[in-house]
C-alpha cells in the first residue's frame, strides 16, 4: 500500500502528508490560519510516536496557551490509544519549564518549595519596590522592561546596555528597580513567569543530560516565540533532536511580551537543510470570512505573502454593525445569538459562539447582558477567576500556608480579615523585617511569641488578633497540609484544607460583613473555587503524577505534595494566556483575542471595534493591532459578526470612531443579521460537519416572524430594516430560559 493509505495520513492533503511523515531533522510549516497547521503538527507527534517508534516520553510539544495545550492532548490521545498521549511532555513553555524545574531545580540551588509568581503577583512587587525606593518609574513599564530584559534571552550585560523608552535618566532607576524587584522574588521564594524560562534555561545549559532522552521537540504557535523561548527550542534539541515549527506571521500578537518574528528568520538560518512546507487550503472558514479577513491583513504592505484558498462555499457576508452605545451592543449580540442559535434547529448550540475582545475591560456589558438572558458563559483568557478578591485572599493564604516566608502573600493577608493593622503599620513591618534580614513570618512569630521584636508599634489587642487569628490558623492548616501529601489516595485532602481554612477565617460571615450588596456571588465563586480544587486532584489522580521520564545517573525530586502543586497550576492557568474551561457544557465563550489564538468557532462576534479599543489606544505597534483583528476574524467558521457603537457609553456623548482597519471596506460587509436561509443553512451544517437538519427542524419551531422571507438581511438594507431589527424588539418576542447564573461570574459593580 502506498504511504498515503497509512491510518495517520488519511484525510490530509499533499502538502500535510509531506509535513508529518517527514524524514527531515528540521521541519518549517509556514501557512496562514485555518490551513491544518496545528492539525498536521498533532499527526506528526503520532506519526512519531507510531511509524518512527520515538517514546512518548521523549517528544516535547510546546505551544502557547492551556486550551491549545489540552485540546492537542484530546487530539493526540484519540490517535494514539491507551492513554499514551500523558506521557508526552505536552504544555505550555511555563508549564513545561516548571516540570524540569521540580524535578531538577535543586541541580542549579533552586529550592524545593519555590513558588510561582503570576503577573498580577509580580506588577504588586513592582508597585511596592518603586514606592519604597521612591523610584519615579511608571511601575506597569518598569515592569514590561524588566520582563523585556528576561525574556530576551540576552545576556545581562548586552540587557544592561539596552536603552529604555523615553527618559535615558530612567535606566539606572529601571535597573535598580530591576535588582530590587529580583531580590524580592528571591527573598519569597517566588519565580516569576520569565524566571521559569530563565531558569530553566540555565538548568538545560549546566546539565544537557535532563534532556538526554528527547528525540523530537516540536512547537506550534511558533511565530510567537521569544528570544529565551528559541534557547529553549535549541537546548531541548542539543542532542540531535528533530524539530518542527509551525507558525503564522501574519498571526504575531505577542510583540508587546518580546515574542520575536525574526525567530523563524533566524531558525532558517541556523537550521540549514530545513524543509519548508507551505498548506495553502484553509479548511476553517467560509470563502467570504476568509476572503475579508485577507482584505484585512493584506493592508500590511510589509508582510510576508502567503497563498491561502478556502476550501469551502462563499456562504454569509460577515456583518459590521453600528449600534447607539456599548448596551445596545450587548443587547445586539445577544438578540442576534439566539436568533442563529434558533434559526439552526438544534444544530448550533451557546457553545457555538464566541465573542471576543480586544481588551478585558470591554467584558462589563456582554457579561451582564447574557447574565440578564440567562445564558450561561465561560471566561477565557484575562479575565482572571483567580483575582477576584475573595478568591486571591483565600489562594494568599494557602500560599503562606505552603511558604510562610513568602512576604508578598503574607503582607496581602495581614489585615483581611479585618486585625486593625494599617497599610503604614504592613510597610514599617515589612522594612523592619527586612532590616533585620529575617521573614515578615519570622518576626511576627518572634514578636507575638512574647520577644517582642518589631519596632513598630502594635497595639495589645492587635497583637492578639494576630496570634489568634492568623498566626494560628497558618499553623493549623500547615498541620493538616502536612498529612494532605499523598496524591494518590486522599481527595480530601487538598479540598479537606481549604474546607479548614474558610471554616476557622469565618469566611462567610467575612464576605457578608464586607460585601453586602453581592456577598452571594462572592461566596459562589469560593465554591466554584473548592470544585477547581476538586477537578485537580481528580485530574491528577486520572493523568497520574507529572514526573519527568527516568533518565540514567540522574536523580529527579519528585513533587508528592499537593498544595504546591495545586498552586503552580493555580499561577500558571492564571497566565493572561490561558483560561478556565467547562467542557462539555454548552457555554458562550467570552475571550481575549489573544487567548483565542489556535481556536475556532462557527458563531464570532468581534464587538468594539473602534479607534482606541483596536488598534488600541495604548499600542504602538499598528501592524500588531491589524494581526489581531485578523487572528479575531479567522477564527470564525460560518458566521462573522464585528460591531462599533457610536458612542462609547450610555453616559458619554465621546463619539466611536470606526477602526480604521475597517473603515476602508466597510462596505463588504453586511449592515444587519444575515439571511439565513437555506443555503447559509446548509454551508453551516457542512462546516461544523454535521448533518443538515430538516426544514420543520429549522423553521417549524419558530416565532411566526421567524418566516425565511421576513428574515433580517434580507431584502434591501435599509434604515427602516435595520431599526426592524433592534435587539428590544426581537427580545421581547423570544421567551428567555430562565435565568441561571452564569459559571464563573464577576460579582457585579
Ligand atoms: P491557526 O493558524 O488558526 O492556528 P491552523 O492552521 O492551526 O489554524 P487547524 O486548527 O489545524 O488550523 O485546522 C483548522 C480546521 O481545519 C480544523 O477544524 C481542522 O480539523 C480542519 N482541517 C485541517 N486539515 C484538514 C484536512 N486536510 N481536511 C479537512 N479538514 C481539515
Ligand atoms: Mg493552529
């Protein structure tokens, strides 16, 4: 039989065919979104791990988000069978990094416990070292540039020499911070997210032999890469590895986190003999998504050109809508999601859709928007669970628990609840600690068991609160954690712990007394939270523990605890990257376009799409701004929605100026809600693969005006049409479901 009929190669074109069963030692898959990219790289990790032979355990596949990183596991295991794919070292850069480093770490004097600092840890380290220095740095670009120095993957000296933006006189400030900043983490115990890479890379650097078993390193997203993240790349491979890289230029998003196009440049280069394939059919979207998302990109003189055809029918125009404001938008979406959903039978369903935004912020009215039609939605990316407040307090104590000398966590807890300690007295402690070269932990111990240590005053009866309220309760849970160890058996434990901790915080009673107004939510997000907890010591028990495959003459730590390990997954799915997920339940997705990278839907809304939100008004990277739209638009299957309100809110009277990457063909695009008619219908069927459903399927269910003919879109596209079709009008005709609550919802205000 020729190679083409073999299991793995069914259903791929040519130039796929050619990319996976590649003998090559270096493989470069340059294509644009869409054309199977990520589709070929998870055959290829078979094709390896069942034609070659390569041990699952020694192929490394790294790519940019946790979605992507699971969804490639799904992939993978249906192909490979019988649980195989675990075994893989499959993840994140950030993950895969702090797998090495918990096994290995101590080989380069890393301690045991480390623990891991997310952004939102490190920019509160940044705050409070500029403050304390009375640095006169804008701390969120002290940050960016320490990070920038990190991820460079430079030496420290050249890094040194690299002149900031704006003041020169800034560097020295920006280098002391910088030290500062490093001494902090150091002195806590804590990696930030760059120091992973870093690190790592020192430990792959020192000690070749951690990676002596790895016979394949490949990566997706790889336009995306950073400097340190190409070192990785290399060192992972240093013993004859095969790579292969796919990418996008045109999909670059991640310039502002030092990711460096001239990586693929610079990979050609160095890996000479590198076979190039290009897939040049887009299996994704419809012809006219495609066809005006390319008119989008295509705006970039500059880019490198690429061909893409799409596979499949014209099908609907995407629709650019204007609306009054931001609620009218919300409104918009909403109207215009059920309208499709219900239009379709039963062939689409909430998890169909998803609206994605250029910035976090912009969430506010969709959430409560869908919160109000009781429709159930999942956060992805950037909207972090994690740091709701009662959330944060509750993870900042597990993580004193874990490391009572982590400052950080320490000096966040000291006064929540309420023990009469101010802001001033936190900073004086801290200070003095430092002084003193000893813990925040340490000298409050020292103090409240009868030593008196601390200089700043602290009065008797706060004194006590101390003792009784935190000191005690760390000591307690750090009690109950020290039997919790056994990953194996003991699902209590970890559950069990946090049970503990809310239970001696009087947590309810907490959140009632300081949040009155929506201590409910509050207290359904600690829930929520005990039920993540509960996924992952489930989801450990069923993937099994993550050690490192067993490599001769080298011994591994094993990591057995579950707090720590709970509190890396914690910080590392916390990365602006990566989001929570409620498989299987048919949720609205509500992304960041960067977060949304990789992933499809046949149902996108892209709101807000005006000067300043995209590009946005903070960017300086034009060229970036218009990638992002572009990735936003391709991830769309067969329905493509972008809207601008002419205002920016109910309350302003700010004119929205239409994104100028936009602006110049609006006019390709549809005003109002397309027709979907049956030949739309079909195509949508045909794309998300399945089955067309009958006529009394689509229309028989629906609301006399729901008559193909009087459908929105239809017709001439005139003014009256489109005030036919305001979001008021065709709410009210619709029954709403009643209202649930959404999963993972901000309490309001
Ligand atoms: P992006 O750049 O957005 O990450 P990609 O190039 O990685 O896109 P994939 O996500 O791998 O694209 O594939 C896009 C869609 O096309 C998927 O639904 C995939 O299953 C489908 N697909 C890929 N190759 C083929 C093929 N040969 N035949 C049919 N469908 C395919
Ligand atoms: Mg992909």
């Amino acid at each position: 039989a020729s190679v083409a009929d073999h299991p793995i190669l069914k259903g791929l074109n040519n130039a796929q065919r050619r990319a996976v069963s590649s003998s090559s030692a270096t493989v470069a898959i340059l294509a644009g979104p869409g054309s199977g990219k990520t589709h070929t790289l998870t055959s290829r990790v078979v094709w390896l791990v069942d034609e070659v032979g390569y041990r699952p355990q020694d192929v490394v596949v790294a790519t940019f988000t946790v979605k992507a990183a699971r969804e490639m596991m799904d992939r993978i295991g249906r192909a490979l069978g019988g649980g195989r794919e675990k075994k893989l070292i499959l993840g994140t850069f950030h993950s895969i990094c702090r797998r090495y480093l918990s096994a290995y770490g101590g080989k380069i004097g890393l301690p045991k416990d480390f623990g891991i600092a997310d952004d939102k840890d490190s920019r509160g380290i940044v705050e409070r070292v500029c403050k304390r220095l009375k640095l006169t740095l804008d701390p969120p670009t002290a940050r960016a540039w320490i990070s920038k120095q990190k991820a460079g993957g430079s030496e420290k000296e050249s890094a040194r020499a690299k002149k900031p933006p704006g003041k020169s006189l800034g560097l020295q400030e920006l280098q002391t911070c910088y030290d500062e900043y490093q001494k902090q983490l150091e002195r806590s115990n804590l990696l930030d997210y760059d120091d992973l890479l870093v690190r790592c890379v020192e430990l792959l650097r020192k000690f070749p032999s951690c990676v002596s078993n790895i016979q394949s390193v490949l990566i997706d997203e790889y336009q995306d890469t950073n400097g340190i993240q190409y070192e990785l790349m290399k060192l992972f491979a240093q013993h004859r590895s095969r790579i292969t890289i796919v990418g996008d230029p045109d999909q670059s998003i991640y310039g502002w986190r030092s990711a460096e196009i001239g990586n693929l440049w610079r990979l050609l280069r160095e890996f000479k003999g590198t076979e190039e394939v290009s897939l040049e059919d887009n299996y994704r979207s419809s012809q006219s998504i495609l066809n005006l998302s390319l008119q989008v990109i295509q705006q970039d003189k500059d880019r490198y050109k690429k061909v893409l055809k799409p596979v499949h029918t014209r099908g609907s125009r995407p629709v650019l809508r204007k609306l009054k404001n931001a609620y009218a938008e919300a409104d918009w979406i909403v109207c215009e999601m059920r309208r499709v959903i219900m239009m379709s039978g039963n062939m689409l369903t909430h998890s169909d859709v998803a609206i994605l935004l250029r910035s976090a912020a912009l969430s506010r009215h969709i959430e409560s928007t869908l919160g109000k039609a009781g429709i159930a939605y999942k956060m992805v990316g950037g909207f972090k669970f994690y740091d709701r407040a009662e959330i944060k307090t509750l993870l900042d104590y597990l993580r004193v628990v874990h490391q009572p000398h982590n400052n950080d966590a320490l000096s966040r807890i000291m006064n929540v609840p309420k023990r009469g300690i101010g802001e001033g007295t936190i900073k004086n402690l801290i200070e003095e600690a430092e002084q003193a070269s000893m813990s925040l932990w340490t000298l409050l111990v020292k103090h409240c068991r009868g030593q008196r240590t601390a200089k700043t005053k602290i009065t008797k009866h706060t004194e006590q609160r101390i003792t009784g309220g935190l000191i005690r309760v760390i000591e307690d849970l750090r009690k109950i954690s020290a039997h919790t160890d056994d990953v194996s058996g003991d699902s209590d434990g970890l559950v069990g712990l946090i049970h503990q901790l809310i239970k001696l915080l009087d947590f309810e009673r907490f959140l009632k007394d300081t949040h009155p107004d929506d201590h409910e939510q509050r207290w359904a997000n600690v829930q929520e939270f005990i039920n993540v907890a509960a996924d992952f010591v489930r989801d450990l028990e069923q993937t099994g523990d993550d050690t490192l495959p067993e490599i001769q003459g080298l011994q591994q730590s094993v990591e057995t605890e579950l707090l720590p390990r709970f509190l890396a997954n914690v910080s590392l799915a916390s990365d602006v990257q990566t989001g929570e997920d409620g498989e299987n339940k048919p949720l609205v997705t509500i992304s960041t376009i960067h977060a949304a990278k990789g992933l499809e839907w046949p149902v996108v809304f892209i709101p807000a799409v005006y000067q300043g939100s995209i590009p946005h008004a903070r960017s300086e990277d034009q060229n970036e701004e218009r990638r992002l739209l572009y990735v936003a638009m391709t991830r769309a299957k067969c329905l493509l929605y972008l809207s601008c309100p002419t205002y920016r809110s109910n309350s302003s009277d700010e004119p929205c100026e239409l994104s100028s990457f936009v602006a110049t063909i609006s006019r390709s695009f549809l005003e109002k809600g397309p027709c979907l008619d049956r030949p739309v219908m079909e195509q949508i069927a045909q794309i998300v693969k399945r089955k067309l459903p009958s006529n009394e399927a689509i229309y028989g269910s629906l609301p006399s005006m729901y008559s193909p003919e009087d459908d929105f879109g239809c017709g001439p596209e005139s003014e009256q049409d489109n005030r036919r079709n305001t979001s008021r009008q065709i709410g009210a005709s619709i029954d709403a479901p009643p209202a649930k609550r959404p999963r993972l919802s901000a309490p309001a205000g």
